[in-house]
C-alpha cells in the first residue's frame, strides 16, 4: 500500500465531489412568500414582509418575535436586539420546523 | 466560492471535535442551527464537520484508548497494534478504511436510491432475526463461560436502554477495561515504527471494504443498531486480523455517517445526530449535492489526519506509556462523569468489570456488545 497513491485517490475523490457541488448545487434564491404559505409548507429559503411584535426571550435565552402579516403570524429568531416591535420589516432567511412550530432563521432583517 | 469555505470549516471543526477525547459532534450540533448561516452554508459546514469527525475520532480511541460511542471496538485491535510498536499503521490503515470505503459506498447508494424505499419494510422485519443467529453464534464460538458475559452484559444494556448511556457502557467494556488490564499487566510498548508497517493488500482492503458497505447496506438503516453492532457482526461472518479489523471498523462508522444523511433523503429516517439536524433543512433534489460535499470533505479529512498522523505518534512517543495510560484513565472517569452524571459513573463502574471479566474468564471481550444487540432485539420484535 502506497501512501502516494492515496493520496492521489483522495485528489480525485475531492475533484469528483467538487464537480457534484458545482453541478447539483440547490436553489437557494429566497422566495418571496406570505406569512400563511410558509405556514403551510415551512422548508427552504424565504424573503417575507411583516410586522415585528411580541419581542421576547424563548427559554433557550434566545430573542424571539412575532411576524405578522394581516392576520397570519409566525415565529422569527432575532439576532438584533436593536429591532424594535411595531418595525416594518423584510425578512430574508430560511423557513425551518423546530420543536413542533413553524420558524423563520433570519439571514438578515432590513427595515422596510 | 464562499460556500465552500464552509466546508473547510467544518473539516476544521470535526477534525478538532474528533481529537478531543470523549467529544461527541452530536453535543454541538443543536447550536448550529442558530447560526446566521444559509442552507447551502448549513449543508457544508455540518456534513463538512461529521465526515472529518469520523476520521479524527480514530485518533484518540487508537493512541490513549479513550473512544466515544462509534469507536468502542476500535480499541482492542488499535491498542494491540500500539503495543506491538505499529501505532502510526494502525492509525493509517484505519484513514484508509474510512476513505477506500467511500469509492464502494457510491454504487451501493445508486442501488438504494432506486431500491431502498421498497426494501426498506422487508429488510426491517429480518434484521431481528439475524441479530438472534449472532447471539447464539456470539455463546456457540466462545468459551462456555462467556453466558456469563452476554447475561451480564445483556442485563447491563436493558438497565440503560432508555436513559442515552452509550458512552460509559462501551467506554467500560473496552476502553478503561482494557486501559485497567494494561496497567495492572505492566504492558510495555515496543519503539513506534514511524513508517507504513502493513501486510494489508489491495484485494483484502477492497474485500473489507465492500463487506463493511454490504453490512452497513442492511442495518444502516435500521434504527437502533449502531456500527459497533456492525462490527460485530462481521468479525462473526470472517476472521479478521488486528490491521483488517481496524479497517473494517473505520470503514464502517464512515459508511454509517454516509447512509445516515442518505436515509434521512430516501426514507425520511434520522440515523445519526447530524442527519437529525439537517433534516429541519433537507430537500429531496439535494442528493448528488450532498454526496460531493461528503466526497470533498472526506478527502480533506483524510489527507488532513494523514499529515496529522505522524506529529502524533511521535508525541506519544515521547511521552511515559504508563503515565499516558493513568492519565487517560482519569480523562475517561472525568468525560463519563462531566456527560453522564452520577448514574454514568455507575454504569461505568459496571461495565468496566464486566470487561475485567471476560478478560479474566479468557473470554472474548466482543460478548460485551450483548448490551446493545439484545435490547435492540427487544425494540425490534
């Protein structure tokens, strides 16, 4: 067993993988989505506008909020503690279940 | 392009997590999920992470004897070979394992994607079965005195079934037994052979190779039954010598991370705490992506710990055998008890004797493994 020649199947494993990243790599554009279509298919990336309310603590010790649009609402992560409830804001992130509830992970919050 | 930096991250992180004894990647994955990073980011950085975690991880249950729940077996041939002066090959053959699987893993899972999903229920109703067979195989191949290691084993396993304890279990049987008896025989360690010192071939690494992805194939899948069963299940199929098991172990823990995220994209099933975590994240359309990150960080991994290899072996080297084996003693009773609390200590304490047992009874010390099959054999009945 040569180690040169590992190394060498390893060289081509990466350059095997790289073209399968560059090839298959998914979608990530945010899609622009309401409040109550992510509520009903909560997967992938997301752009959302929406009211902030309702800013508090989980019981993680994480900065949580409302999202509200019309009447629909959904959970947001916030990262910023500067965001202040009543703000109009656009969300870009991804649309995930976690613990049973629909969440936005935000990628960032800019005012709208 | 800045994606890809992800994946050097999370090799970075793995390969970190990994040479850390007693850490387990699984611990640090729920903080993930909080990061301001985007799915594709998220894919890279935590499969990136798990790959190169099952190729560092090697290091410390090979030299110090300190494994997490995926390299409990690894001890035994890893610290014979250690002993013998070949720790450098031991830690080499093990990469190799892990890496040479990969190339048989790639037809395997074009087989699966088509098959799996209809195969899956069947495969499900025999794995039981099979396991019962590898009980008795485990008594009729032994000493008769070896009843008393799978009855105190099994017994042990079905006391900790549900209360998450893997690591003290097997850290006991294994690890601090084998550290114990070590310590207590006045093991000396020949000098380290710092060069590839294998009669490992071609043929047998690629026989090991694809018995590790035709086992994996079968029971990867399954919840509950982990690599370590996997591994003993094979020793039973074929004599394997300490380089060929060493292989087949390593092989098999990276085909395991492998088909984790692959049933989690074929038959919705979480098998590994990683696959858990993406699976808030995963797309079906994502598989081709997701098998070039892990060909890409598992290369990475492997040239990364090949070059880490020997720096390693010579600080091992340098440092007092019997002073290493204490302190590893130590580390072990302070992982199991910061992770696994008092009742840990306990299950340590248990599964550490009964490991001292079989030595002592000159049993193989493999009936340990009793623990998880036969409770596993309860789930799945």
């Amino acid at each position: 067993m040569e180690l040169a020649i590992l190394r060498k199947i390893s060289f081509i494993l990466a350059i095997f993988g790289l073209l399968l990243i560059y090839g298959f790599s998914p979608n990530q554009e945010q899609a622009k989505k309401s409040i109550s279509e992510i509520r009903r298919d909560c997967s992938g990336p997301v752009a959302v506008q929406g009211t902030i309310g309702n800013i508090s603590y989980s019981s993680n010790g994480n900065l949580i909020a409302q999202l509200s649009q019309n009447k629909s609402k959904i959970l947001l992560f916030l990262k910023d503690n500067s965001i202040e409830e009543g703000s109009n804001v656009s969300v870009f992130g991804r649309a995930s279940k976690f613990s049973n509830q629909c969440w936005i992970f935000p990628e960032r919050v800019e005012p709208r | 392009m800045i994606d890809l930096a992800f994946c050097l991250l999370g090799v970075g992180l793995g390969i970190f997590l990994g040479l850390v004894p007693g850490m387990h990647i699984n611990n640090f994955l729920p903080f993930f999920i909080f990061l301001s990073f985007t799915n594709t980011q998220l894919f890279f950085f935590v499969i990136a992470a798990s790959m190169a975690y099952v190729f560092s991880s090697l290091f410390p249950a090979i030299l110090l004897g300190v494994p997490n729940e995926d390299t409990a077996l690894n001890i035994l041939p890893g610290h014979r070979l250690v002993l013998e002066g070949n720790a450098y090959s031991a830690i080499v053959v093990s990469l190799v394992g892990g890496l040479f699987v990969i190339l048989f893993s790639i037809p395997f899972l074009f087989f699966f994607l088509n098959a799996l999903p209809t195969l899956y229920p069947t495969i499900q109703k025999i794995v039981p079965y099979i396991l019962i067979i590898i009980i008795f195989f485990m008594f009729l191949s032994d000493k008769k005195q070896s009843i008393l290691v799978l009855t105190l084993s099994s017994l042990l396993g079905f006391l900790t079934f549900d209360f998450n304890l893997l690591l003290p279990l097997l850290t006991g049987f294994f690890g601090l037994s084998t550290l114990l008896i070590s310590l207590l025989n006045q093991s000396s360690v020949s000098p380290q052979i710092m060069r590839l010192n294998s009669r490992l071939s071609l043929s047998n690494l690629s026989v090991i190779s694809f018995m590790s992805c035709f086992l994996s194939s079968i029971f990867g899948f399954i919840p509950a039954i982990s690599s370590s069963i996997v591994g003993t299940i094979a020793s039973y199929i074929r004599k394997f010598d300490s380089e060929e098991f060493l292989v087949l172990l390593s092989a098999t823990n990276v085909t395991y991370m492998i088909y984790s995220f692959f049933a989690l994209l074929l038959i919705n099933k979480t098998r590994s705490g990683s696959a858990v975590f993406l699976s808030q994240i995963f797309e079906k359309e994502s598989i081709f992506f997701v098998l070039g990150i892990i060909l890409l960080s598992s290369a990475l991994a492997f040239l990364i710990c090949l070059y880490l290899a020997k720096p390693l072996v010579k600080l091992y080297k340098q440092v007092d055998y019997r002073k290493l084996s204490l302190l590893s003693v130590f580390f072990i009773i302070a992982v199991n008890f910061a992770l696994a609390g008092f009742f840990g200590m306990l299950v340590l304490l248990a599964s550490t004797s009964i490991g001292l047992l079989s030595n002592s009874l000159g049993v193989k010390r493999i009936n340990c493994m009793a623990a998880l099959i036969v409770p596993t054999i309860a789930v799945l009945l």
